[in-house]
C-alpha cells in the first residue's frame, strides 16, 4: 500500500507576510513563486499547510 502524497506549489510571495508564514513555507522546503515539493499525507504537514493556505496551492501526488 503507498502512502499518500501532498504536491504542494506556491502561488503568492512571501514578502509581507509576517516571519511565521515565511518559516512554515522554508520548512515545507518551498523557496520562490512557482516551486513545488512532494511532501507526505501526515497531521503534521497537513498543518503546516493549513497556516500557510493563502499562499500555496495543494493537489493529491500520484507518487
């Protein structure tokens, strides 16, 4: 069974935002407009993209 998988892409800059959202988006491992990480199905990151949700776009990985 694989387990599931979070494509994650920003969508909107970081600038402005206050210094929490800029360290949710480096520790998801996300750097600039358009970058996009694979990151596993789990409460943690699940939650970490919930703070960060304006900024970012999430779709299912078929990894």
């Amino acid at each position: 069974m694989a387990s599931s998988k979070l494509k994650v892409t920003q969508k909107r800059s970081a600038i402005g935002q206050n210094r929490r959202n800029r360290a949710v988006l480096a520790g998801i491992g996300l750097r600039k407009i358009g970058s996009s990480v694979v990151v596993d199905n789990t409460p943690s990151f699940r939650g970490m993209i919930k703070k960060i949700i304006h900024l970012v776009h999430v779709e299912e990985a078929d990894v």
